[in-house]
C-alpha cells in the first residue's frame, strides 16, 4: 500500500497506481432536507405510485352517460301545440273539406266526391281512433330506439306530449288536395309516417338514421296495435 494522495486525502494509492477508498471512509453527507432513502420510504412511493395508477378518476362518474331519448321539458306547450293540430284535422272533418275525401275514378277521369254527413261524422271518429293509436306507436318507437342505442329514456311525459303532437302535425299532410286515387291513398297511408319521422329530428334532436330506426320502429308498432284490436273483435264478434 502506498501513502495516501494530498489530493485525495480519503484514498490511498497501491503499487499499481491505482486508487481506492480507504476502509474506514464514511458515506458523504446528504444536503440538509433531502428525503432519507430508506426501505420504508422506498416501499411507501411503490405503493403510492400502484394506486394513483389503479384508482378511477373521481370525476369521470356519470360523465360517459350518453344523452336521453326525451330531455327533460314542459309537456304542456307539446299538447297545447298537438290540439291544435289535431283540432283542426277534426274540424276540417266536419266541415267537409274536399281534400280529405278519396277520389274516385270516372268516365272524364278522377272526380273529388263531395263527402256526406255520414263521411264526415266517420272521418271524425275514425281520426280520434288512430290519434291514440299512433301516438302509442310513436312512443314505442321511439322507447325502441333508446333500447337499440342503449340511451336513457328521460322524460317521459315530455316524450308522450312530444309523440302526440309529431303525429297531430304529420294528421295535416291528410289536407293536401290530391287528385289522382293511388297517390292520395299512398299519401294518407305512408305519408304521414315519413313526415312524423322527419318532425321528429328536430323536436327529439334525431340523427337521420335513427329516425329512420324510430319510423320503422313505429310502424312495427302501429302493424302489432292493429293485429291486436283485430284479434280482440274477431273474439267478442264470436
């Protein structure tokens, strides 16, 4: 073993040149506050460090939700709105518009026959009927689409007042004066579907693909609401 260094008053230098610390060297001293580095602490960080990663953020609660079907809203200006479309329609039933009666063929062509009291009193009746029915199976439709889209249903008295006056308003398309017979018919029967569905957009805030989900939706519904009062007469008419 050589002398030590004066430069290197903790090492001391063998035969070979080479340096080494002395045995009796003491680690050196860490600045005043630095954290210890002990197991304890270095256990303590682990465990810290595993639970920031595995626990869920506390803000992300019921942000994912998606939208519901029907917002939460006042249903009384939706059926002030749908009586009055509907009234309408009744009123026009009774006062015997023309444009509401089918056309019928003729030696000169189609002729707009002029409805009779009976006409009118069956058309009255038979547009209270199908106002209930095809509320019902617009709501099916649309609670339909909230299952297909896994959506909440939200409000449901909005969506039932906002069900009946998209189908009040889509009554009136019966009013447009059309002369040829199977183009009336087609209108009546398939036209007021697809103009309910294109109302809904707004009114429900509808993608166009899933009104269309919603119309057809509808229409199974409107098609099983028809089976089953069918089925029913067929009973008691036994």
């Amino acid at each position: 073993m050589g002398a030590a260094d004066p430069r290197h008053p903790n090492e001391a230098s063998d035969d070979s040149g080479e340096y080494r610390i002395a045995p009796d060297e003491t680690p050196s001293a860490r600045p005043a506050g630095a954290p210890s580095d002990s197991p304890a602490r270095r256990s303590s960080l682990v465990d810290d460090d595993s639970v920031d990663e595995d626990a869920p953020a506390a803000d992300d609660d019921g942000d994912d939700l998606p939208p519901p079907i029907s917002a939460e809203a006042n249903p009384k200006p939706w059926l002030v709105a749908g009586g009055a479309a509907l009234g309408f329609v009744l009123l026009a039933w009774l006062a015997g518009v023309d444009s509401l009666a089918i056309p019928i063929p003729a030696s000169t062509g189609t002729v707009v026959p002029e409805l009779e009291l009976g006409d009118r009193i069956g058309g009255f009746i038979r547009t209270l009927v199908f106002f209930p029915l095809a509320t019902l199976a617009a709501a099916f439709g649309m609670l339909g689409l909230a299952f297909i889209d896994q959506r909440p249903v939200g409000d449901v008295g909005a969506l039932f007042a906002k069900c009946g006056a998209v189908v009040a308003f889509a009554l009136v398309l019966w009013l447009v004066p059309i002369d040829i017979r199977f183009v009336k018919q087609v209108v009546n029967t398939l036209g007021v579907p697809l103009v309910a569905g294109a109302i809904a957009v707004p009114v429900f805030r509808l993608t166009p693909r899933d009104a269309a989900v919603a119309t057809g939706l509808a229409l199974l519904g409107m098609a099983l609401l028809v089976l089953g009062s069918l089925t029913v007469v067929w009973a008691v008419g036994r």
